[in-house]
C-alpha cells in the first residue's frame, strides 16, 4: 500500500487512528488511578508539617491588594 493510502485522510484511517488516541488515554487514565499509591491515613505530623493556611491566606490578600512585584535579593 502506497503511503497516502494508509496515513490519507480516510474513513479508515482516521477512525483507527482516533480509536488509539482514546484507547491510550483511557488506559493511561486506568493505570495511574489502579497504581498509584494512595496518601498514608496515619501521618504523624507535626504542627510545622505542612502548608499554613493562614500565612497562605494574608500572602494572598496582600499580593492581590498591592499587586505583585518582583523584588531582587
């Protein structure tokens, strides 16, 4: 087969090429919900751990209010 027929804008083609598109998607999409680890449910955290949503909170508020401004070190 020449190779404007096999990779042409066909009926054939196109359809077996959008078909593996969603098949590698919806398998990609499988495997990493199956296979990845899930978060451990009995984390001994301290108070330090983690992200403060406090600080997180006033930074923004700041940074929206002020608007932001690249200050070199």
């Amino acid at each position: 087969m020449p190779f404007r027929k096999v990779f042409g804008f066909e009926k054939w083609p196109v359809t077996v090429l959008t078909l593996g598109c969603y098949l590698a998607v919806i398998v990609a999409s499988l495997v990493s919900y199956e296979l990845l680890p899930s978060p451990p449910k009995h984390a001994a955290q301290k108070p330090d751990d983690g992200l403060d949503l406090n600080s997180a909170w006033s930074d923004l508020q700041t940074v929206s209010r002020k608007g932001f401004q690249d200050q070199d070190p």
